[in-house]
C-alpha cells in the first residue's frame, strides 16, 4: 500500500538536518495519493502513501497517536480484521472505517513485541514508542512486502526499496560478494539463502517472518513464526472436508478483495487460479462488482512445440471458466513488441537487483501493466496453490503406499489413475517401482538409468572457493531439489520452513505493485489456508485415482469439469519466449559474445560454460531451447552482467 523509510540514531543525538526529506525524495519516482512524514529528535518516519482499501482513503501516515504515545508507518494489508477486532474489544460502530496502521497500533499495544504473531496479511511496518523510545518492526511471514535496512556511524536506516538507501553518506554501491556467490550458485530462481544480505554491502534486510527491535542503542532480531505441520484435522467423511476447505478458502479470498478500485485476477486455464477466480466472482457479484481477468497467451505465429500433456496457449482453457463462472470480463494479451530481452533494464531498474526468471518477466510486467490501466487495487493470483489448496502428488502417493504394503488400496488407486489419464499401465508402473524404491530399480535393471541432468555452474569456480559458496549453501540446509529421487513431502515441508524458497515471489509483486499502485493478493499463500491444507491428511489430497483432488472436489459447481478433472494437459508460461526473440537474435548474440568477452564478468561467471552454451545455440536459435540449460545461462549471464555494468 505504500512506500515507507525510518532513521533512527542509536544514541539517541539529533539526526542530520535535511536528511529524512532527502530519503523521501529518492521515492518520488513511485505514483502515491499521499506523502507525509513525521519526526522527533532522534526518529524520522516517512510514507509515500497508495490508497487500496476503502479505511486507507485520506489515511495520513506516519501517523502519531498522543494517548498511546505510539507513531507508525506502515505497508500493509491486514486480512483477519474481524478476528483482531474481536481480541482487542474494538467497539463495532469503532471497527468498519478503522484503518490498518491503527489496528496495528492497537494489537501493538495488546500484545507488544509479540504482536506479529497475530497477524494474518501482507505487511512490513515500524512502530516508535515513545515511552522507553524504541523501535519494533516486523515482515510478513513470506516477504510479501520488503524492509531493507542499512547501517552507518549510528544512523539506522529502513526503507521499502534499496535505492533510497543507497544514497545515505557512508553508504556506498560496493557489491556483496556474499549474495552473488548464492545468486549464480543456486540453479533456480532463488537468489540467496542468506536472508539479511543484498546484492550490496551496505544494505541489508529484513528477513521475511522476522520481527526487529532497538532498545538501549541496539538492533536485535528474532524469527517469530516458523510454519509447520500442526495436529492432523480429523472430520468423518469427504464431504466435511470440502466444506471446511471451502469455509477457509472462501474467507481468505474475500479478505483480498478489500479495495475500493477494480478488483483483477491473473488467470490461466488451471485450478489455482481458476478456483480464486470462481470465489472471487462470486463474492464480487453480491457487490454488485465485476471481476477483471487478465491472460496471457502466446504470439499467433508461434508453433507450439510443447508435448502432448503441455498446452501453450491456454485461451480456450480460460474461456471454459470464464464462461462457467460468470461475472467476468475476461481479457487476453499476447505482447508482441515485448520478450524477455527487451524488458531486462525495466526489470533491473525495478528490482534494484538482477534477476533469473527471465522466461515469464515480459507477460507478468505486461499483466501489471494492463490491470493498472483498468484502475485495478488488487491482482489476485495463485501462485503457492501448488503447495497448498492443489496440493495432491499422485504417483509419490501410490509410492507411498507400495513401501507401506497397502496393496489393496494401491491397487485401486493405480488402475483409477491409469484409467483416468488413458495411460500405458505396464510403463506406469514401472515408473511407480523406481519412484517406490529408486535404490533397487537401479540395481535391478541391466539397461543404465537415465539420470538427473547436470545444471552447468554458472558461477567462476574461483570465485565459489574463494567465497566458500557451496559449503555455505550446505551450512543453511539448501539442496538443489527437483531431482528425482527426492522425497516430494520432504521438498513441501522445506517450502516452508525455509524462507529463502519463496522471498523472490514477495519481492517481483512488492516491487512491481510500487511501481503500478496495484497490490498483489494471493489467497492460495494465506496463513489461513496454508495451515488448514498442511492439517488435511494425505489421503485427501489423492482420491479415486485424481491427484489435487481435495479442490476438484471441492469446486464442484465452481469450475466446469473439463477444468476441475483435467488431468491430462498442463498450461506452460512462456513457451514463446525464445521466437519473441528471432526478430533480434543477432543482437542478443552480439551481446552474449561481448559477455564472453568481457574481463570484468570472468571474476564472477564460468565463461568456459558460457562459452559453451553460446557455440550451442549461436547457429541454432531454436524456440524449443527456450528452457534448455545453454540458454539459460546465457540469459543469466547477460542479465547479471547488465546489473553490474548499469547499477552497481
């Protein structure tokens, strides 16, 4: 909702004159309907306002309240509203246009430090108390919002982005050799597992889930909630389940919708945000509202080439649920003057750091764009849906059974599933047998086994010794997941512990809904919801020869059945990628050869990979390579070496 900085001085002396308007200033490239500060001798707090629900109209922040002696600023949306009113006794004629900043205060006062743990939202605000003149802070659990930080000479600085930062006296651009060892050592979109770092020296963060405090000149930091399965939900019979599903999933939806703009969605043609979407259009009729979606779908001269169970344009996917649900205005851009190389510097001016996901980066900037353009508040999504609501892996379920001895059950459940998915069964079930006893099938068969593919290392091999990378990614308990063998509830019970799995999706939506005034809200990560789903038993979420079957059940008369039992085709995002990119090919293999080339990027990259991957494809530009490891690479390679040339 809004943009907000902090200066404190620990020892409590007078802060610079000037410098708390000078901080503001760096956030005047963010749209905002309010900005406004407030300052003490020693604390500064700033807000470059956006107005999204109905109680933030005409909201001033920072705001001061003299009977509590307590100031806040504050970036947050609090979804469980009713529940705080009713733990703080807040009068009801007090609770509808109370707005967020002063609910925090009040749970603030309730409960003090232990305040965060009450919370349901998207959130990243400090409090000043000026009863023992300290500070408290505290981020979402998954980072939805941003909180850098830097320190110098006993100045403490917070702010919503970087750059402001950045521009303190003593705070210079010097890069973090930390970071970018994790950022180009880690083979997928995460970028660091060290949670405090940046890409800079100076700046730091605070880590998502995390709380801070500044008392008796010290800043001290505490983790106060870590997201694990609780005690099994034990209802008697299917039915009951879907109703409670749809009781949690109905009320984390509708707490999202809270907006006094348009509300949108971005749909694609699967359950996850198909099944927001069909709540949400529900709920907004009764308020006499219309739902706008926003899709992507690939250029008309793109040639699918995806496989059988992969579909690239998923329109007429879309169309079926948005013609069943109703109460949609459905719209389909396919970007044709946009692809990943043309939005890299747009990308790294808005993310202040580089960046991997270069396959997706055109059509999510252009959905933003567009839901922007129809004066949108919220963009709803379902991007954790895979770990929560359509959680359900059917084949490490049977798997499951198989070293259980559960015969009877696994028989039933295969052939269901063979006879759903119109599979060869002798090839399913071996596939089941490796998945069962990865160990044995290996041993037993005389053909080699087909291993898990070799990521080429991106990062110097130099440079991740001299930086101690790999031993340090070990010492956090990071492993490159997704090879075959691994135990798939072990990987979904790490989403969720470990924090650095999923900062970068909370840092795309904070900083691109800065940038647009339109905040995105996915009710498939609500904490709600999260723990509801990690309480369901396992042999809810695979049924009948369906996986993800607790939400095709429970969307029963929300989705239409080509949609809620589809198990045979998948959309995939970004399929066209690389033929977006044919019409400049020999720019960006220009760009790649100076990449190669360049002195200053071979203390960072592996140019012997890179060289590699650019005799690979420099002859050969394949759309199908648009996810191979060579181009990959490349595209990384290029982006990082982009950032530090231009911003560092």
């Amino acid at each position: 909702m809004s943009a907000i900085c902090c200066l404190h001085h620990l020892q409590s002396q007078p802060l610079p004159t000037g410098l708390g308007p000078a901080l503001m200033e760096k956030l005047a490239h963010y749209p905002a309907d309010s900005i406004d500060s407030w300052q003490e001798r020693d604390v500064f707090l700033g807000c470059h306002g956006q107005w999204i629900t109905p109680e933030a109209r005409d909201e001033k922040l920072p705001r001061y309240d003299r009977d509590l002696q307590l100031a806040i600023t504050s970036d947050a949306i609090i979804d469980n509203r009713s529940e705080l009113f009713a733990k703080l006794q807040v009068p009801a004629a007090e609770r509808g246009g109370m707005t967020d900043s002063r609910l925090l205060l009040l749970a603030y006062r309730r409960w003090g430090q232990e305040m965060a743990e009450h919370l349901v939202g998207d959130f990243a605000f400090i409090i000043w108390d000026g009863r023992d003149r300290s500070l408290f802070g505290a981020r979402d659990f998954s980072g939805t919002r941003n909180l850098y930080f830097a320190e110098r000479n006993g100045l403490v600085a917070f702010c919503t982005a970087i750059r402001p930062l950045l521009s303190l006296p003593g705070i210079d651009r010097e890069l973090n050799e930390g970071w970018i060892s994790e950022f180009l050592a880690i083979p997928i979109t995460t970028e660091a597992v060290d949670l405090f770092s940046s890409v800079y020296k100076h700046v730091r963060q605070i880590p998502p889930a995390h709380c801070f405090t500044i008392s008796g000149g010290q800043l001290t930091f505490r983790r106060y909630i870590t997201i694990r399965p609780g005690e099994s939900l034990k209802l008697k019979s299917n039915e009951e389940y879907e109703e409670a599903f749809r009781d949690v999933y109905r009320e984390a939806i509708s707490s999202k919708l809270r907006t006094f703009r348009e509300v949108g969605a971005n749909l694609s043609g699967g359950l996850d945000s198909g099944s927001v979407v069909s709540f949400a259009a529900r709920e907004l009729k009764e308020q006499n509202k219309t739902l706008h979606t926003f899709s992507y779908v690939p250029l008309e001269d793109f040639q699918d080439w995806t496989p059988r169970s992969r579909v690239a344009n998923e329109r007429s996917l879309i169309q079926e649920t948005v013609g069943y649900v109703g109460n949609i205005r459905d719209r389909y851009f396919d970007f044709p003057d946009m692809n990943p190389l043309s939005e890299v510097d747009e990308w790294l001016d808005m993310m202040e750091t580089p960046y991997k996901f270069y396959e997706n980066s055109f059509w999510m900037k252009g959905i933003y764009e567009q839901a922007s353009q129809t004066n949108a508040g919220v963009l709803l999504t379902g991007s954790r849906g895979n770990w929560t609501v359509s959680w359900g892996p059917v084949m490490d379920y049977q798997a499951g059974l198989m070293r259980r001895f559960r015969w009877f059950k696994l028989y039933r459940e295969f052939n269901m599933y063979s006879n759903n998915l119109g599979a060869n069964r002798s090839r399913l079930y071996r596939y089941l047998v490796k998945k069962a006893y990865p160990g044995l099938a290996k041993r037993l068969s005389r053909a080699p086994q087909e291993e898990d593919p070799i990521v080429p290392d991106l990062i110097n091999p130099e440079f991740a010794k001299r930086t101690n990378v790999y031993e340090r990614l070990e010492q956090y308990g990071y492993d490159f997941w997704g090879q075959s063998s691994q135990d798939v509830y072990e990987v979904r019970r790490k989403q969720f512990e470990k924090l650095y799995y999923w900062t970068i999706t909370g840092t795309v939506g904070c900083k691109q809904s800065l940038r647009h005034k339109l905040w995105e809200r996915d009710a498939t990560n609500d904490l709600r919801v999260i723990r509801f789903c990690l309480s369901v038993p396992q042999d809810q979420f695979v049924q009948n020869g369906y996986g993800r079957s607790l939400i095709r059940r429970s969307t029963s008369g929300y989705l239409p059945d080509s949609i809620r039992l589809n198990q045979k085709v998948r959309g995939i995002q970004g399929a066209d990628g690389l033929h977006r990119i044919l019409p400049m090919w020999p720019a960006f293999i220009g760009e790649a050869e100076q990449l190669v080339a360049d002195p200053e990027m071979k203390d960072f990259l592996n140019m012997q990979e890179l060289t590699k991957a650019l005799e690979a494809v420099k002859h050969s530009p394949d759309p199908k390579r648009v996810f191979d490891t060579d181009f990959r690479i490349l595209m990384r390679g290029l982006i990082f070496r982009r950032f530090v040339r231009k911003h560092a």
